[in-house]
C-alpha cells in the first residue's frame, strides 16, 4: 500500500511539473512573439529557446499544441530574418528554414486532430482555411502593410500591434481575424462587414461594449471577447447561430441577456472572472444542456424559486 502511494505522488508531482513547463512554455512564446512583431529578433530568439526547452517532455495535447505554436513561430523568425538580410544566398537558406518549421506546424496541428483532450474542431477549421506555407506567407505580410489583403483563406494577424487606422478594405472574404492586445475599444466596422468571418479573437483590449451590428457575422463559429471591460450584452448577439465558442471571460458582466439560451450549437462558454449571479449561471446550465460552461467556483444550495428563469 505505501508502495502504491508513493508511485501515485511522483506520477501527481510528474504531472504537475509537465503542466508547471507548458505553463511556462506558453509564456515565453507569447513573449517571443511580442518581439518578433516589434523586429526585436534577438530577444525572439531566446524566448524562442526558452520555450524549446520547457517542451522537452510530455505527450498531452497542451504539450504537443504548444510546440507545434513553437515550430510556427520558429517559422516566422526566419521568415523575418530571411526578409532582413542583406545575403542572398543567406537569404534562401534561411527561406527553406522557415518553409521547413511551417510545414512541420502544420503537421504537428493535423496529429493533434487525432488527440482526445483539446479543441480539435476549431484546429481543423483553421488548419482548413489557412494555409502555412513561405509563399502564401509572403503574400499576407507584404499585403497588411497596405490593409489590401487579397488572401481570403489566411488569417490576418494584428495581435500586440497598437491599431490607430483599421483598414477598411479588407477582403470581404477572409475567414479568420485575430487584434489580440491591440487598443480596441470596440468591435471595428471593418470587421463588422466580414460577412464570411467564421474565427474572431479580440482579447485583452479595452472593449465596453459589442456591436449592435454583430449580428451580420453569421457565419461566425468563434468569439473570444475575454479580457476587455464589457458590461452588458447586446440581444444581437443571441443571432449568432452557429457560433460555437463563446468566451467573455474577465469582463465587468454583471447580467447576461436571456436569449443567450437560443444558441443551442454553443460547445463552450466560458464566463469565468465575471461578477455574475448564481441564478444566470444555473439558469443557463439548464437551458444549454450540451454546452461546456466555465464559471468561477460557486457556493451552490438548493433553491426551488430561482429569481430568473430561462426558457
């Protein structure tokens, strides 16, 4: 018996070092990445490294995802090193580096489709509609200089940049649109008009409040809104039909509109950081029977008169 639980600590404490790395992994490629978008290379590369060598052990999905985030952006420091020398041969060589770690990305994303444990659905999707190659590469970086993205099935990427002009003439046909930490403080009209958008990923700006014209994005599968100031919910988003997963996580929400229970397709909604009643969130539990809910820990007692009720 002592034997047993002394191979059920070291498998816990095993376990939790792996997750205390790809914590740390995690970190130190959004920190390489904030730096490759300033062109600061030097210290791309060690973060870059850095991360490489927490990703040393493990075969989670959290594991194999995040070195598979290393080998693309590995990819895009070459990418930008190539671009930046002066050497033409030089140039080529680190070319062919930079398509090699793409194509290896892409081929770890496709295995970990075959995982049990992530959200293969929405790797799939964008895996499906983008395409990680030098050339097409090439094409959306000279492209967003200008804000003429000619490339639908890419996704435009303007994470960590400070946006004072949107572009308003993005192709109307791109699918994917990612202004992570970018000073928003709204949902930009120029995106509002991507009838196609199927993935949006707004976190960590200064949104207050949504669109009222959200609802024209309805093929959209995707929201990440976590990490702004929202308030309040806007009923227009309820007509997101096929929306898929939903996170407002670390908002300042306070309620939730009652026709969130309409999005019966919704898989995860994540409302975790909120200072939301435990009503809304048992109400919502009852009439979203499929979907993952993510809250904060709650006290809950049995209550027969809940003060909301959802239908």
């Amino acid at each position: 018996m002592k034997i047993l639980i002394i191979l059920v600590i070291i498998c816990l404490t095993t376990f939790n070092t792996y997750a205390h790395d790809v914590n740390k992994a995690a970190r130190y490629l959004k920190l390489a990445n904030s730096y490759m978008n300033s062109d600061n290379l030097i210290a791309a590369k060690n973060f870059l490294e850095k991360a490489d060598k927490q990703l040393t052990h493990g075969n989670t999905w959290e594991n194999k995802y995040w070195k598979a985030v290393y080998y693309e952006y590995v990819g895009y420091y070459y990418s930008k090193k190539s671009k930046n020398s002066l050497d033409t041969e030089k140039s080529k060589f680190l070319s062919k580096q930079s398509e090699l770690y793409f194509t290896k990305a892409s081929e770890l994303y496709n295995k970990i489709l075959k995982m049990k444990g992530g959200s293969q659905d929405i790797i799939k999707s964008i895996l499906e509609d983008s395409k990680i190659v030098e050339g097409e590469l090439n094409k959306l970086q000279s492209s967003a200089t200008t804000g003429l993205l000619s490339v639908p099935n890419l996704v435009v990427n303007y994470d960590n940049i400070d946006l004072e002009d949107i572009p308003n003439n993005l192709n109307k046909e791109i699918k994917n649109v990612s202004m992570s930490n970018s000073g928003l403080e709204g949902i930009p009209n120029s995106v509002i008009s991507l009838t196609s958008l199927e993935h949006l990923n707004l976190p960590d700006n200064d949104i207050e409040s949504i669109s009222q014209n959200i609802s024209s994005l309805k093929k959209l599968k995707y929201l990440n809104l976590s990490n702004n100031s929202i308030e309040d919910i806007s009923d227009e988003l309820c007509k997101l039909k096929n929306l898929q997963i939903l996170d407002l996580s670390g908002n300042d929400l306070t309620t939730l509109p009652e026709c969130l229970c309409e999005l019966k397709g919704l898989k995860i909604l994540n409302l975790k950081g909120n200072e939301l009643d435990i009503a809304f969130i048992k109400n919502l539990v009852r009439c979203l029977p499929g979907t993952n809910i993510y809250t904060d820990v709650y006290i809950i007692e049995e209550d027969e008169d809940d003060e909301f009720d959802f239908e």
